[in-house]
C-alpha cells in the first residue's frame, strides 16, 4: 500500500516534468546530430557570451531546434488544455477539441489565405475563421435562448462539414502549386517555426490557459451534470460558455501556427485521467504538460524518422486512431467517477 502510496505521488510530479525532459533530449536528436555536452557550452554561452555564437550547429540550436521544440510545446498545451475542458463540459471523454468545428473554420481560413489571399497571413485567417466556426456552431445549437449539450455537438459536426466542403471547393479552383501548400498545412507541421511565431502563439494560448487553470476545480461540479451544477450554485450555460471561448482561443491560435494536428487533445487528457484521477485541479494542468510532452515526441519523430520533415499530424494520427479504438471497446468507463 504505502509503494502504491509513493507511485500516486511521483506520477504527478514526472508528468509535469516530462516535457522539459523530452525537450531536452529532442534538442541533440535531428538530422543532424549535436552532442549533448556542446548544447551545454553553447546554452552556456548564449547566456553569459552571446558574440562566440557563430556556428552552424548553434544556428540550428537556436534558430530552428529550440523555437520549434518550444512552439511543439504550446501547441500541446493549448489542445491538452482544451480537451480536458470540453470533456468535462460535455462528462464524455470522447470529446475532441475540434468537435465545435474549430478545425474546420481554421483549415477554411488557411486555404482562402494561400490560395487567393497571399498577402493576408494564415495566422490571423486561421484564427477568424476558428472562431467564426465557433459563433455559427452556438448560433445554430441555440434554442429557445439556451445551448445544451446535444444540440452543441451536432452543431458541430454540421459546421464543420460545412467548412470542410468549403476548403474542398478552394482546393478544386487553386493552381497545383498553392494546392500542394494547403494540402501540407492541413496535415500540420511544425517546419516553419521560429521565433515570431513563438511569440504569436505563446500570447494567445496564455489568454485561453488563464481562465481554464483558474476556473479548473468548477469542472468538477460541471462533469457531475447540469441538475447537480444548478444545484450547486453553478451557473451552467454562463460557466460553460467561458470554458468553451478559452478553449477555442487556445485551439484556434495552435491551428493557426502549426495546422491541423489531431487527437492530441483526446489522448493526452484520457492517458492523465487514467494515471491520477478525475479531479480537474490537477487534472487540467497534467493534462497540458502530457500535451506537451506527446507533441515534442511526436515532432521529434516526425523530423527524425527520416531524411524528410514528416508532417506531425501523421504522426498523431498513426498513434490515435489505435487509441481510439481501445477507447471505444472500453466504453470510457474507466474515466468518470473514480
């Protein structure tokens, strides 16, 4: 009992640090290979002697490893942060970030961009039409002045079919050559990461991840059920409509710098609940570092695997749709009221 005891306790704790740790290995494993104790002197000298900075193996350190490792990091945590919320919203742990139909109005937004739009930059496409997705799914799921649950959902699934034939119709009508960079994008990827993009991304998902780890212990009552929330002093559609915005923030601002990447947050929240439990205060921020750490491994798999950068978004799918499956046979059982 008292081993049991312990494992409890260090499970938490190597969740949270796994993504520093994997960021770290990922660091000296590419192409081309960098030996761990020169990331050390270069680390070293790029706090206290920034001008010996002059090598090409400190160039792909600082300029092309470390900004997409840490832009793989914020993209895991913004959908692992947004999966937890929506499956506790919704008490189903099936339940995607994109199911409101996020990816969708992103992936719309990205090819209006490439293909007819150059000048607009994907980013700021992306996230309008992400979040426009968002207002038409509630416009649609809205009855009799409130959204429930099942209506949201289906809402969902309608908008996003929408947008989906919409990109189908702007990937028909582009030229061969803007269609080949819609289609990568929609496969999502992480090869153009850099700074700038960092810093895009780290303030939008900071915006969305404020409210969720703050508000965290509400979805406790939330995944209850709406009779026992109401019950509770819970103001159910206010506190869910809350939730929802910071997590389509968060998804729209990761779709907008790294594409279309699924099943991150599906995964990441199920693996985390099924180790520590059901309680939402810890539960959210476990579940954005183990976000985090599944999507600096897939990325470090996705440019190491082979001599070509593989979208990340194949990768996720090669490891989710099994996982999924084993969902499926177990029921989601094993997730609620333990």
């Amino acid at each position: 009992m008292q081993t049991e005891s312990k494992i409890k306790k260090i499970i938490p704790l190597l969740i949270l640090v796994s993504p520093l740790v994997l960021g770290w290995l990922a660091l000296f494993i590419g192409a081309y290979g960098i030996e761990p104790f020169d990331i050390l002197t270069y680390l070293f000298d790029a706090i206290f002697n920034p001008i010996a900075l002059d090598s090409g193996e400190k160039a792909i350190l600082f300029d092309i490893r470390l900004p997409r490792i840490i832009l793989a990091g914020l993209v895991g945590i913004a959908l692992g942060g947004s999966g937890v919320a929506l499956q506790g919203i919704f008490r189903n742990p099936l339940v995607d970030p994109f199911i409101l139909g996020v990816s969708a109005g992103a992936a719309f937004g990205c090819a209006l961009s490439v293909g007819f739009f150059p000048h607009l930059p994907v980013q700021i496409a992306a996230f309008v039409f992400g979040i426009l997705s968002v207002l038409l799914t509630f416009t649609v799921a809205r009855t009799q002045g409130d959204v429930s649950r099942l209506p949201l959902i289906l809402s969902g699934v309608i908008i996003s079919a929408f947008f989906t034939a919409l990109v189908s119709i702007v990937k028909f009508l582009v030229d061969p050559q803007k269609l080949q960079s819609i289609v990568f994008w929609l496969m999502g990827s992480f090869a153009l990461a850099g700074w700038r993009v960092v810093g895009i991304a780290a303030v939008g998902i900071a915006l969305g991840l404020i409210p969720l780890l703050l508000m965290r212990w509400r979805l406790n009552v939330m995944s209850m059920g709406e009779e026992e929330a109401k019950t509770l002093g819970i103001h159910v559609t206010r506190e869910r409509i809350i939730f929802i915005a910071a997590s389509t923030l968060m998804v729209s601002v990761a779709v907008s710098v790294s594409g279309i990447i699924g099943w991150v947050g599906l995964m990441a929240p199920h693996l985390v609940r099924m180790m520590t439990g059901p309680d939402h205060r810890s539960l959210v921020p476990l579940s954005m570092a183990g976000g985090a750490a599944f999507m600096i491994f897939a990325d470090t798999v996705a440019r190491s695997l082979t001599n070509i950068d593989i979208p990340v978004g194949i990768i996720t799918a090669v490891i989710g749709a099994p996982f999924f499956i084993y969902l499926m046979k177990q029921g989601g059982s094993e997730s609620w009221g333990r």
